[in-house]
C-alpha cells in the first residue's frame, strides 16, 4: 500500500506482526480471513465456507476477550491488531457498517490504552494503520475523522518535528503570501505537502526515496489536518483546501481498492469548485490554475471534459500560459510530483490548448 515509485521497496516486516501470526489464533483468523475474502472479490465471487470459517473464528475468539473486560488481554496489542486486520478488510470489501463498527470499537481500546501514542510499542504501525483506515471513512463520507479533533496541532510538522529533508530550496515569497492570506493553517499544511513534494521529487532523481514511516507521518499529519479544516464563508480557501486534499489522497489512498474514497473527495472537490465559480470570491490566478489542473488531472476518466473549461482558459490566459513547460512550472511552484503526474498533466494540458 505504499507507492513504489516514492517509497524505499522495503519488506513491511514488523517482528511484533509476524510473532502474532505465529502465536495469536484470533490474529492468524483474522488475516486468513482478509486474504481469502480479497481473493473472493478479485474472483467476483461469494465468501466462500474457508472464508466464512476463518471471519466467524476470529469473531469468537475476540467476543471471548472482550467479554472479560478487565483481563489485559481485551486490550493488548494483539487484541487491537486482530481489530485492525478486521477493519482493514472491511474497507476493502467495502462493507461500510463493519468498518465503522471496528473503529468505533478501537476508539474505546485506545482511549483505553491511554491514546494513540501509547500504541507505538512493540508494534509501530498499529496507530498508522488505525489513522488509516479512520481517514478512510471520514474520506469516504466527507466527514471529519474520529481521531485529533481537540488535540491537532497546526503547526507546520516536517520543519516543527525536527524531521530533516532531503532537499531545501529557497522560500518562494510569492506564492507563500497568496496562500498565507487564505489562512495561516492552511498555509502551514502547504509547507509541509511542497517540502514532501520537494523531497520526493529529489528523492526519484537520486535513489533516495522514502522508508515507509516517514511517508506514513507525513501524509497522515497532513490528511488529518485538511480533514479538520472547513471554510464555508470562503469558498477560495475551500477550494484550495479540497484541492490539497484531492491531491494527498490520490498518493497516500492510490490502491485501486480504495477507489471509493478518491471518487468521494473529488465529488466534494467538484462542489468546492461550483462553489467558488459561482460566488463572488477570488483565488489568485496562479493558485487557481493549480486547482484546475489537479481536478483535470484527478477526474480525467470520470467528469465531463469540459467540465470548468471556460474558466480554466480564463485562468491561462490571465497569466498567462501557452505551453506544458510553463504549466508545469507553474504547478511545481504550488505542489507536484514530477513521476507521478507529468504524463497525465501534459496530455490534460495539450487537451486545452
């Protein structure tokens, strides 16, 4: 679930996990059950009785825990994993009350435990994956996640967490007050996804991608804080909102599975959009442009071509542009990367001109 383009391709071997599988029933069920059940949707088919077995197993051997509610075992790690395992399944499948009946049960297993941080013990994935599959369906629902709604921090997270990047350029004052002026949060959020871009398109050139961990904080701190935000009294910093938003998700959720979530927050990208168009609002030209090409670029296969095409000529030629190269430029000044959406940028480009 990692993009291999931006990521190191190294094995996702946590020793915690893979001790689990070797000594926990209800875990070994619960990931025998999501591999079989992911092979019977692939097939187009039914669960299959080995499938059923293996659901129906796990669900008792954690109904067993949980019924001892002050036993450790209702909420130690390999409890909360077996949870996860379940979820993680559930969204696939794309059996929406199953997943949000296993979140809500986690939210009182971590509440539980003492919070999310408490989870990074012998297993440091277990809160990425609950982070995950938490945006998953607040995504889905374009609605706000269960997880840091009275606790996020706006600050900007790579520079503010002491995370060291692989590339520094010099601050383009421009832009940054464009973005500024919309809202300092949405403006610190912005640091954090350009110096991502910057660092992942670095990272291609040079064979210095990013472990696993480092893109899970990033996307996630991001995620949550686009999720957390709304401007309803000024569709120019939704738009821009929406726009970021849009365009995190097509790399952190780009497994074809999860189709359901991009296809949601384009919808509200698209509502973003109409909103904006049709109020008396206004986004910089060259922000503007950014949001345009990324919406082109997100729903090429799904909306009408000239959907917003008027207002996308408008743009370029306020600026204006004429070719990919300066449209490319433009979008590497906002937020881009390079190996990800240089083709299908220049082919939705080379359709307007």
């Amino acid at each position: 679930m990692y993009p291999k383009e931006l990521c190191i391709d190294e094995p996702t071997i946590d020793a915690a996990w893979v001790g689990l599988l070797l000594s926990d029933a209800a875990y070994i069920h619960a990931m025998a059950y999501s591999a079989e059940a992911y092979h019977d949707k692939k097939m187009c088919r039914q669960p299959s009785a080995q499938t059923q077995k293996h659901l129906l197993e796990a669900l008792r051997l954690l109904q067993s825990r949980l019924s001892k509610p002050n036993s450790s075992s209702a909420t130690s790690d390999p409890t909360i994993m077996t949870i996860v395992m379940l979820a993680l399944a559930a969204d696939v499948l794309e059996d929406w009350g199953t997943l949000e009946s296993h979140l809500e049960g986690l939210k009182v297993m971590v509440n539980l435990r003492g919070g999310l941080p408490s989870l990074k013990t012998t297993a440091n994935e277990i809160a990425f994956k609950i982070c995950r599959g938490d945006l998953s369906h607040a995504l889905r629902n374009n609605g706000r996640p269960i997880y840091f709604r009275d606790d996020i921090s706006w600050e900007p997270y790579i520079t503010g967490s002491g995370h060291t990047s692989l590339a520094r350029f010099e601050d383009d004052k421009e832009l940054s007050r464009m973005i500024q002026s919309l809202d300092t949060r949405l403006y610190n959020v912005w640091t954090d996804l350009r110096e991502f871009c910057q660092m992942t398109n670095l990272g291609c050139q040079t064979g210095l991608k990013l472990p696993h961990g480092t893109f899970n904080e990033i996307l996630l701190s991001v995620s949550y804080r686009l999720s957390h935000l709304s401007f309803d009294r000024s569709p120019a910093s939704e738009a821009f909102r929406v726009g970021m938003l849009a365009f995190a998700t097509s790399i952190f959720f780009s497994w074809p599975e999860l189709r359901a979530i991009n296809v949601s927050v384009n919808r509200a990208f698209q509502d973003a959009l109409w909103k904006l168009r049709s109020s008396g609002d206004q986004l910089n030209p060259l922000l503007a442009f950014w949001v345009l090409m990324v919406w082109k670029v997100q729903i090429h296969k799904e909306a009408p071509e000239k959907l917003f095409a008027d207002w996308f000529g408008e743009v370029k030629l306020s600026i204006p542009i004429v070719a990919w190269a300066e449209a490319r430029a433009v979008m590497k000044r906002v937020l881009w990367i390079d190996i990800l959406y240089d083709q299908q940028g220049k082919a939705e480009f080379d359709k307007s001109v």
